[in-house]
C-alpha cells in the first residue's frame, strides 16, 4: 500500500485480536510516531505500553478509576475489561513543559500527531488499530495510577492488535467541503 492510499483509507479498526504487534513491528510504530512534527523539539510525548500483564494491570487502573467515581457494578466490571479490546494497548500521553516558543496546545498536538503516525504505521505493516479516548484518558485516578506528572495528559488509548474480521471499505470524501479560500 503506497503511502497516499493508506491516509485515503484510513480507518478504525475496533475488533481486534491477537497478535498483538511483534517486536520490529512495535519498533516501527514508535519510530514513526517520534518523526512527527515537533517545535522545539521537545519531544513531549511517552508511550505506555501494555501487553500480558501490563493490560491487566491497566485494567485494574480502569476499575479502580471507575469505583472512585461512584460507578455501578457493572461500570466497574466493564471499566477493568475495556482493555480485553486488543492485546496491546498504548497509553498516548503529553508531556508537555514550560516553553517561550511552544505553547502547551501544540505539545498537545505533536502527541496526537504521534498517535496518529502509530496508527497509520500499523495499518502500513498489516495490523489493525484504534484510537480510543473517553472519560479515563481526563481522569485524575488513572493518570495517577500510571503515574503521570500534574501537567501531563492523555490524548488517547491506542488498541493495537490483528484485524478480527475484514473491516469494510468505507466510500471516498472530498476534503473540500471543509475548505474555503481566503
């Protein structure tokens, strides 16, 4: 797939299974996703990752979030299995700092843009991925149980893994309903 088809038909990909990205494949991804546009070069970004045990004890992060919050028993349950979705799961977070030339809204972006690069160079290598966010990407609890800084924020929880069923093929857009000239 050349690279103008895989951003033309880019899409989600929410059923997935293992295998999870291999080794090279998971070095591919992350080495994508630090090429990204980055002013400053603050790189301010981190990758965290969970497979095997690492998803369960994100799971229990989910859990842990949701009984604080005073969620029923079955949001509790459900929080702990949303990461039974994929067998890897990437934790996209913003580290952002204090910078005169670099506002905190683009560190922001250079992370979700690295999110996005992750995505596209797993699509690029064959595998399936979705970019997830929802309320425990801005919940207090699970950026403390992943032991995140006050300043740093999750921009979205990458599930990662093999195409469960084929997804099917969604028709073109035109960008141009979108844009104006000046």
């Amino acid at each position: 797939m050349d690279a103008i088809e895989l951003l033309l038909t880019r899409q989600s990909t929410p059923r997935l299974t293992a295998p999870a990205p291999n080794a090279e494949q998971l070095t591919l991804i992350l080495d994508a996703a630090i090429r990204v546009p980055d002013h400053g070069a603050l790189t301010p970004w981190e990758f965290i990752i969970a497979t095997g045990e690492g998803l369960a004890t994100l799971g229990d992060i989910f859990m842990a979030a949701a009984k604080a919050s005073g969620a029923d028993a079955d949001a509790i349950d459900k929080a702990k299995g949303m990461v039974a979705r994929a067998p890897m799961v990437i934790t996209v977070v913003a580290k952002t700092q204090s910078h005169p030339k670099v506002p905190v809204l683009e560190q922001h972006i250079a992370a979700g843009c690295a999110t996005m690069a992750m995505q596209q160079a797993a699509f690029a290598l064959g595998l399936g991925a979705i970019w997830r966010t929802g309320e425990f990407a801005f919940d207090a609890n699970v950026a403390k149980g992943l032991g995140l800084a006050p300043q740093d924020q999750i921009v979205g929880f990458l599930y990662l893994g093999t195409p469960a069923v084929a997804a099917p093929k969604k028709p073109p857009k035109s960008g141009h309903q979108f844009a104006r000239y000046l």
